[in-house]
C-alpha cells in the first residue's frame, strides 16, 4: 500500500509540472483562450480513451496497466520537450497534449479501483482514500513548486525533462507493488466495449451511482475553471509572470495537504454527504475572496481554503463511488466517472474563459463563486435522498468477517460481499435444503449448529464462521448433502452470482474454498464407500 501510494504521489506530482507548463506557454501564446484550448486538447481525447483504458488496465491485473499507461505518458512527455528545444510545429506539441492525456484520463480510476482491494480493514480504506488526497495535494504542490523553481532558472523543455524523472521513479514503486490485489473481474471474456455498456447500464438504473457521476463531472468542471482564473490572476493581475500559476496552484496544494488531513477524521464515517458539500461550498467562498480582494496575501489566503475543499470535495466522493459501484463494475464505472470529469475540466476551462469575457477577470471569480456555493447546497439534498449511510460495523460485514471462507478479503469485496446477504432465522429441526436439490444458493453461518446429512446420517457440524451450500454452486451439481438445524441459527443467504464473484475475486480465496470443498466431496466419497 505505501510504494502504490507514494507513486501515485510522484505519477501526480508529474501530471501537475506537466498542466503547469502547458497551461503557462498557451497563455503566452493566446491568452485565456489560449488555456482553455489547450485544456480541451489535453481532456476531450483523454476522456474518451478513459473508460477503454481503464477496463483494459483492470483486465491485465494488478498493477501492469498502470505500468503501461505511465508509459504512454513518458511518451507523451518526451516529444513535447523536443518540439519546444527545435521549436518545432505547435500541431506537434498539441499532440503530445492529447497522448498524455489519454494516459492520465485512465490513472485515477485505476487508483480508486485498487485501494479496496489492497485494504484489509474498513479503517484502512478511509485512511487510503484521505492519504490519497493528502499525496494528490502534495502533488499539486510540489508538482508546480519544481515547475516554478525549474522556469525561473531555466526553461519549459527542462520542466518536462524533470516530469520523465518522476515518472520513472513512480514506476520503479508500482515494480515493488508487482502483482498484489489481482482480480477477476466480472464478464472477463465480454470485450472491452460490453463491459463499458454494463457499467453504463448500471449506472443509468441506480440513482446514487448516477448522482456521483454527475458530480464527478461538476468536479471536473470546478478544477477547470480554477486552474484558468488563478493563471489569470496570477499572470494579468498580480503580474507574477510565468511563474504566477505555479505559485498559486502550489498554494492550492498546501491547503489540500490540510483539507486531507480533516478528511482522514471524516472518510470512515457512515454519512459523507455533508463532508462533500461543506468541501464545495469552501471551493465557492475561497473564488468570491479571490475575487473581490485580489492582492497578493488574500489570493494566497483563497487559495489555501480552495485546496482544504477540494481535498474534502474528492476524498468524499471517491469514498462514496468505492462504497456505492458494485464491485464487478466499478473498473467501468470508475472510467465513466473519469470520461466525465475529464470532460467537465474542459467544460470548466471554457466556462471560466466564458466567465471573463463576460464580467472580466475581476468579477469572474465571484460568479464562479456564488453559482458554486448554491450548487453545493443542492448537492447535500440529493446526496441525503440517494445514497444510503454505510455501516462498516454492521451485522452483515462482522458475519463476512467471520467466516472462514471470506475473513481475508479486502475491504472492498468484503463490503459488497455483505451487501448482497439476506438473513434468514432457522429454527430447531428445519431443513435448510435436501439431498438432491438444485442450488441456487450459499449459507453462512452467524449463530447457532446445523447438522450436515447423507443419506439421512449426519456427516458433518457447522457451527459460526461456517460457510455450506458452496459445492453444488463451484461444480454446477444438485445438493450433494442435506443441512438442517440442530438448534436455533442464524444464516445468511447468499446468490450464486454474488458467491461465484465473492469466491473468484482473489486467488487466496479461491484457494481455500477449493481446499474445504475438495475435503467435503472426499469425507462425503469414503461414508458411500462404507455404505456400499
């Protein structure tokens, strides 16, 4: 988990140097138009490619689609450093724009996707999602400080000489990841495109997980706008030069350093929609400040609270996706989530470029601002409405806990294992199911013993902690067995698409239900030996 986290540090870190030095040659070139260009360059093709990418990369397990895109995005990098050492066409540059952003559309769906796989306590996964954005702020801070620092003594080629670096070294930390939290994903033999639609599908049918879409998207279009007026302001305004935005958005990231360590006390909570909107309304107070007094230390003080809520805004809307996407999905989900907020960063850059054109570089902040702070109240409404509180702590994630067969799964799977248990009370005598039925489900045991039957004479003992029902659903067979209570229980059912998944979604786990099946089919082979 530390070596993911800290490259997902240097990878972000990477990516900021990268916007900076983009955003700060167009806007010498044309302007504010000039920047919003440039990030629509940069975010429409990467958008699209997003969703693709992101199933591919989860499809080759582990941490090697990571590794693949990070490589496209060296790439990317490499060839715009030599067009601005030739001066070269500025077609050129544009296209090295759009192939890094092809490969960053796909990194932070990629990033969510696998926290919950390689936590293995709930505590863990908050934790993660908070260290997520404290390193993404530091990131932001200390990816525009090295631009900044690079500009003021030499030029824009060395600024992405210094951005392979941190690649580098961001791939040298996923090697020592190497295969941890491997899954098989659902649809493993659906191409690409069928997986997309399914996460589309479900998407549409659930209104919690659309609502976070949408807000993805509002996301993007809040880090769109702000990247466009602190430029403006920097460079127009406080007549910074160059090295303006680098400062402010460095700035941005020292607040997001704090905003994630409130997060960290926030992210495990069973409600997070207050958290989200309280982070948005902070983003849209920080642009009014930024607006009316634009001099040096209130922009610096502006700057700051915006990192704090967006750094609250993010973490609370990863964790919500993380809880709310259905596990064999959220590969989909997550790139559509990316696909859209991609999109909104460019819409956000045209908004604000939209913004100054109409009331001026003065006023523009404070618009943003005000439309932003009513949004977000109307944001914690539908949030409240859609999206159900989680309870880390409840009964149905302690029996996943429990259970012999599921205690070592991550966080993740573990959660959406527990969402999809039914509980069922079986009195003394009852039969749970016979001897040659057809099965359609799994049990785990919370409380009480059952008898396992062949035959008619008890074969086995379940007792808590126990799982039964799994071998007709691994071998596609009729109930090799009967169950029945042998005092008051408490089971919980479970589908056999839920359990097929649950079983699949990491090979230790495989592992050990084969084991404890084999063992059952060979005790259930040498009683019919002895019958016969």
């Amino acid at each position: 988990m530390r070596d993911f986290l800290l490259s997902w540090t240097l990878s972000n870190m990477a990516l900021w140097a990268w916007a900076i030095v983009i955003a700060t040659v167009t806007f010498r070139e044309g302007g504010a138009t000039g920047v919003a260009l440039a990030l629509a360059a940069r975010l429409i093709p990467g958008a699209f490619c997003s969703p693709i990418a992101a199933v591919l990369a989860a499809r080759a397990g582990g941490t090697r689609g990571i590794v693949l895109i990070l490589l496209l995005r060296t790439t990317a990098v490499l060839t715009g450093s030599v067009v601005l050492l030739v001066d070269g066409p500025l077609w050129l540059l544009y296209l090295a724009v759009i192939i890094e952003g092809a490969g960053s559309g796909p990194m932070h769906p990629l990033h969510i996707r696998m926290l919950p796989l390689l936590a293995q306590r709930p505590e863990d996964l908050a934790s993660a999602n908070s260290l997520t954005e404290l390193l993404r702020a530091a990131g932001l801070c200390l990816g525009p400080c090295i631009c900044g620092a690079i500009l003021y003594f030499a030029d824009a080629p060395q600024v992405m000489w210094a951005c392979v670096a941190l690649i580098a070294g961001a791939l040298v930390l996923l090697r020592r990841v190497g295969g941890v939290a491997q899954t098989i994903m659902a649809g493993e033999g659906q191409n690409p495109f069928a997986q997309i639609m399914r996460g589309v599908s479900v998407t549409a049918r659930a209104p919690a997980i659309l609502l976070l879409v949408v807000i993805s998207m509002l996301a993007g279009v809040v880090l769109g706008c702000l990247q466009l007026l602190l430029t403006g302001v920097s460079i127009d305004i406080l007549a910074w030069g160059q090295v303006g935005p680098s400062v402010l958005l460095a700035l941005v990231g020292f607040g997001g350093l704090a905003g994630g360590g409130v997060s960290l006390s926030l992210a495990g909570r069973r409600s997070l929609s207050a958290p989200l909107a309280a982070g948005m309304t902070c983003i849209g107070l920080a642009a009014i400040v930024l607006g009316l007094t634009q001099t040096a230390w209130p922009v610096a003080a502006s700057c700051l609270a915006g990192g704090i809520g967006l750094s609250l805004l993010l973490v609370m809307l990863n964790s919500l996706l993380q809880r709310t996407v259905p596990l064999p999905v959220q590969a989909a989900v997550f790139g559509l989530s990316a696909f859209l907020q991609f999109i909104g960063i460019a819409l956000g850059g045209a908004l604000g470029s939209a913004l100054v054109a109409l009331a001026g570089l003065g006023d523009a902040p404070v618009l943003f601002g005000v439309g932003l702070a009513a949004v977000s109240f109307t944001i914690w409404l539908l949030l409240r409405a859609a999206v159900p509180d989680t309870d880390f702590e409840g009964r149905a994630f302690n029996v996943v806990r429990q259970s012999h067969f599921f205690r070592d799964l991550a966080v993740g799977p573990a959660f959406q294992l527990a969402s999809s248990l039914v509980p069922e009370q079986a009195s003394k005598g009852l039969v749970i199911f016979r001897q040659g039925d057809t099965g359609e489900d799994a049990y785990l045991v919370e409380s009480g013993h059952l008898d396992v039957r062949l035959n008619g004479r008890v074969l086995a003992n379940l007792g808590p902690g126990d799982v039964f029902g799994e071998i007709a659903l691994l071998k596609d067979v009729p109930r090799t067995a009967s169950v029945a209570a042998k005092s008051e229980a408490r089971v919980w059912k479970l589908s056999r698409d839920a359990f097929i998944y649950a079983v699949t979604g990491t090979p230790e786990c495989f592992q050990t239900v084969s084991e404890v099946s084999q063992k059952r089919l060979d005790a259930i082979a040498r009683r019919r030996r002895k019958t016969d």
